[in-house]
C-alpha cells in the first residue's frame, strides 16, 4: 500500500508540466512582492474535506505531500495512476494526459478536460453529479485510505484478544483486559436491553463493528499528522452507509408485530389507514436519517471549531493570541476525545433501539 501510491501509468504532457512550472514561478515571484490574504474557509474547507493527497508540511514554498493512487474507469477502460500528476492544482487549470486522455482536476472532482471547459461554475462545483463529464472515480483518498487503515488496526486488535484467550482462559490481562469491559459494556448495557436476551447475540458482531470502527475513526480524525487527519466520519457518504446498514438490518428482521404496527396501526380506526401508513414509512425512513446526520454533524462541527480556534492566529496576524487559542484548542481537543467516544455510543445505541423495536414480540389478548 506504501509503493502503491508512487506507480503511475500516466503521462503528461511536457508541455503541461511547463506551463505549470512558469505559472509556479510567476506566482512565487508575485508573492515576494504580495502578501497573500489568510482565508480562514478555505483551511477549514481543505482539512474538513476529503483529497487525492496527504499534505504533510511546506518546505521553502514547496509542499510535501504523501500521494495517492487514482484509480479511474475511462471512456478507455480503466486507468491507475498518482495524484502526483496533478502538480497539486485543484483548480482545473493543470492538464494530465492519460494514454490519450486529457483530465483535469477541479474540488477534488477529476473531469474529461474538453467536457470541463464546457460546465459552468455551477456544474463544475456540482462535479460529482456530472457523471457525463467525469469518470468514474475508484481513487484512494485520505478517507478510504484512513478506513483501511482503521480496518487492518481493529483486525489486528481483536487477533490479539481472540490469541490471548486461547493462552489465558483465567481473567484477561494486557491488551484484552482493556477491550474486555468495553465489549461487555456493548453487549449488557446495549444490546441486551434493547434487543433482548432471546436474540441480541446474533447482533453482537454488527454492534461490536460500528462501535469500534466508529470511535476508532473518530479518534483517528482528531490526530493532526500524516498518516491520520482525515475526517472519515465527518464525511456525509460515510456516515449514510453507516445509516443505511442499520436501516436494511432493521428492515430485514422486522417480524409480523413490526410490519402489522406500520401497515395496521392498533388502536387506530380503518379510515385512517391512508394518512397513518405514509406516516409510519416516513418514520421508518427517518430514523436512519437522523443516525446519518448526528454523527456527521457532531464529528464535523468539532473539527471546524477546532480549525476555527487555530485561525485566530492569522486572522489577527499576531502571536500574542496564540495562547488564548491554544488552551480553547487544547480544551476542545479533550472535549473532542469525549465525542469522539459519546457518537460511537449513541449511534450503537440507537442501531440497537431500532433493531429491537423490528424484533419485538407483543403479547395478543
């Protein structure tokens, strides 16, 4: 995965490269002369946003980024390449030529370039519902990098657990010790309660999943520095996925009782069968709802707060605020590890309320 990112099958053009190293140059040479404005949305935009690119630090102007592969399925097939290629432009400006193809890079949306010069600024914000002027995108961004590399540390952390058991069937010690409580806590203070005690353990393993993985990521968000720093669960994709499997979990194990209550409410006259079966579906649908935007709201309104605090610095071009914004940053950041714990918690939680109410027998007088 390390070597990945630096294989490129692309070509660009020489030309290109040119005409990019003149505009570095002329904007360099500007710069001596201008200060530019610190924009302190468009930091937070960069940050809170997914990329093609880790951006580690600047050296004498230069950055230094740890690249990605970009995986694309063209009008010719399927192309791999690095990020590399784009020179670091996100502005549709830098032109790369793939096998024949020209592509441009605006927003994080990679677009046919001939089909970009077409949009407007409209579209070309929108890219990622321009399906006709863009290829498919199977790239491996900081978010799908930061979930691989949540998935390969919660796969080792439960090895460890599932080796020491084998070796010490007395009480748990080392690594297994500290994941023991929180793994009971998951299954007696979640799932029990809410499923209850006939059918929570074939729940266990999904609940255990989203538990882990989501505070995993969390945590993961909040460490400023290559290889982390990315804001998985404050992506909105990331978190309807999330959503949506508890929604087709509930929805598949919903029994006669579930399925009874939302097409023939009890208690409710026939006539109002029209008005309350719509009304039930809407609840059905908002429930995942609700899941999806709680945790990306939270997640993501940290990160701006803590971004904004940190912006202070520059807006007032002074480092005599510094250690204001440093000891609010230093307290959010601690309140941060907290949510970061809480959002894992509710969204288990709430999966396990929904599930339970699917699987809920009733008692019939």
């Amino acid at each position: 995965m390390a070597c990945v990112p630096y294989i490129s099958n692309a070509n660009p053009l020489i030309d290109s490269v040119h005409v990019a190293n003149e505009i570095v140059v002329e904007h360099h040479a500007e710069a001596t002369h201008e200060k530019k404005e610190f924009n302190a949305t468009d930091l937070i935009n960069s940050h809170i946003g997914d990329s093609h690119e880790f951006h580690i630090a600047d050296w004498e102007g230069h950055p230094i980024s740890f690249y990605l592969p970009v995986i694309l399925w063209t009008n010719n097939g399927l192309e791999v390449f690095s990020a590399e290629a784009f020179h670091h432009d996100n502005t549709g400006e830098h032109v790369v030529d793939v096998n024949g193809q020209k592509l441009v890079r605006f927003n994080e949306v990679i677009f046919y370039a001939d089909k970009y010069e077409e949009l407007s600024l409209d579209d070309r914000k929108n890219g990622a519902f321009a399906f006709d002027a863009r290829p498919l995108d199977f790239s491996i961004t900081k978010n799908v990098f930061s979930m691989f590399m949540s998935a390969i540390v919660m796969f080792f952390l439960f090895l460890v657990v599932a080796r020491s058991y084998n070796k010490n069937k007395l009480a748990p010690k080392g690594l297994a010790g500290f994941l023991e409580p929180l793994v009971t806590f998951v299954r007696d203070d979640i799932a029990r309660p809410n499923i209850g005690e006939k059918q929570y353990a074939k729940y266990m393993p999904y609940l255990l999943t989203i538990f882990f993985f989501i505070w995993i990521n969390n945590l993961i968000g909040l460490i400023p520095f290559f290889p982390f720093s990315s804001n998985l669960t404050g992506n909105i994709y990331f978190t309807f996925v999330l959503a949506f499997i508890t929604f087709i979990v509930t929805t598949l194990s919903g029994n006669k009782d579930y399925w009874g209550h939302i097409f023939n409410t009890p208690g409710v006259p026939v006539w109002l069968a029209p008005i309350m079966i719509p009304v039930e579906i809407i609840g059905m649908l908002t429930k995942p709802f609700a899941l999806m935007i709680r945790l990306f709201a939270n997640i993501t309104a940290g990160h701006i707060i803590i971004l904004s605090l940190v912006s202070l610095i520059f807006i007032f071009d002074t480092v005599w605020i510094s250690p204001i914004s440093g000891a609010f940053v230093l307290f959010m950041s601690v309140l941060e590890m907290l949510v970061a714990a809480l959002q894992a918690y509710v969204f288990t939680l709430l999966s396990a309320l929904f599930i339970g109410q699917a699987v809920a027998e009733h008692d019939h007088h």
